[in-house]
C-alpha cells in the first residue's frame, strides 16, 4: 500500500485489507500475550504503523459503517 495518505488512495477495499492486516496484528500480540511471550518491539511497532495508517486513511469510511469494526 502506499505511503502517503494525502494520496486519495482511500478505498473501502484498501481499508478492508488495512483493518484486516491491524485484526491479524492484534491477535498474533494476544496469543503470545496468552502464552506468556513478550512482544517483541519490531511487531509492536508494526502495529502501530498499520493503526496509524488505517486511522489516518479510513476513519471517515470506518465512521460511515463502510467498513465494519
């Protein structure tokens, strides 16, 4: 996905594909949370970038109901 969110590359599916990388993201964190494994700061951080990305793309799609939470 592109970089440059000022880009008008915001679509609902390139939101949908976003939200499902960040859902992806936050479950792998969860499991080894529940095994008792420590995030490491690379996958933290590539959390954070892929909920930075889709609040900065795709919050006023997410508000509209497009894309489900």
């Amino acid at each position: 996905l592109p970089e440059d969110p000022k880009s008008n590359n915001t679509s609902p599916h390139m939101c949908a594909q976003l939200l499902d990388e960040t859902r992806r993201l936050d479950a792998e964190a969860e499991r080894d949370a529940k095994r008792g494994r420590p995030e490491s700061a690379e996958h933290k951080e590539q959390r954070q970038k892929m909920n930075k990305r889709y609040s900065e793309r795709c919050a006023g799609i997410a508000r509209a109901g497009t894309v489900p939470r």
